[in-house]
C-alpha cells in the first residue's frame, strides 16, 4: 500500500529529477558531456538541494539540507 506521504514525496523527487535533466541533460539525450555536481533550492522545501550526474550513464544522487526531506541515490 502506497501512503500519502511516499506519493508526495516521489512526486517531488521527480519534479526535481526532471528540472535537473532540462539544465543539464537535455541536448544530450539524458547523458550530461561531463559530470556535474551542483546544488539548487529545493522544490519541497526551499532548502539547499546537493546534486550529481553522471556523465557515463546520466545517472543522479540528490540530498535536501533539511531534515527528513528529499533523498535518492542512483537513479535514471
């Protein structure tokens, strides 16, 4: 059974991948030229959203700077 919260916050993390894959990943069919770590404000929260891709397989990590917010780790 699927909660509210879990579809609130999936919800959230896709927005975040999506807006992430328009700046960097979008002329290049998902995969970034070069790796990219960089940090935006978070679209849950408005705290500080650390992030990477990968520039071998697009794949992204991201961490919210507030507590119990956003979180995934190696995801296409």
């Amino acid at each position: 059974m699927t909660t509210p919260g879990f579809i609130a916050l999936s919800s959230a993390v896709a927005r975040t991948k999506d807006q992430i894959y328009r700046t960097h990943c979008a002329a290049t069919a998902g995969v970034p030229p070069v790796a990219v770590r960089a940090s935006m404000r978070c679209v849950r929260c408005s705290g500080l959203l650390t992030y990477t891709v990968s520039a071998i397989d697009g794949r992204t990590t991201g961490r919210c700077s507030s507590a119990g917010c956003l979180n995934w780790a190696l995801s296409a």
